[in-house]
C-alpha cells in the first residue's frame, strides 16, 4: 500500500503499509490537521494545503506544540519507518508536487 496524491498521481515514496497510513492519520490528529476521513481506515481523504503547511511548520521550527507531542510524534514515525527529514520531505511533496490550483490535496492509499 503505497499513498499518493491526486492529479499528478505522484506516489510518495517511503509512506508504504498500513502502518504509514495509520502513522500519518494519527500524526494528522496529533497536531489538529482537519481532513476529510471518516476514520482511520479511510483511503481516500483530502487535506487543507494550508493545514499540511502549518503541520511543517510546527515540525520544523519544533515549537511549543511540537515539543508537546514530541514523543508521541516520533513514535508514530518509527512506526511508519521513517525519520522525520524523511517526513518533512514528505509534507514538502504534498505541499509543492500536487496541483496548485487546488486548494486541497487528495491522499489516496493503494
């Protein structure tokens, strides 16, 4: 299972697995990011730009809120198999790499 976004169809390399989806669906919660799933086992979902934006934000400059969640943050990566460099680079592709005429971004996990 691999995620990708819509329109460009680029897949995301190194959120692979159920594990990654569930990582990212909990990271998404953890710092308040409002998508449109249903739930945790939802495939299909967009995502605020603005919101994936703001989330790299937190991370990056490791503020307040980030240092709030940090354990539980670093958690769910080691449970998706990544690093956070290697998350931030996602966020980056989802930010950047998807269509810019839209201000959602559609995950779509496959």
């Amino acid at each position: 299972m691999y995620a990708r976004f819509m329109m460009s169809g680029t897949i995301i390399r190194g959120l692979i697995g159920y594990e990654a989806q569930d990582a990212l669906y909990r990271i998404f919660e953890m710092f308040d990011v409002e998508t449109s799933a249903e739930d945790i086992y939802d495939d299909d979902y967009e995502v605020e730009r603005a919101e994936l934006v703001k989330l790299r934000s937190h991370i990056v400059e490791q503020d307040e809120e980030y240092r709030e969640s940090e354990k539980e943050f670093l958690e769910q990566l080691k449970k998706a198999g990544i690093g956070r460099e290697k998350f931030i680079t996602v966020l980056d592709k989802l930010i950047n790499d998807s269509d810019q005429r839209n201000s959602e971004v559609h995950i779509s996990w496959f």
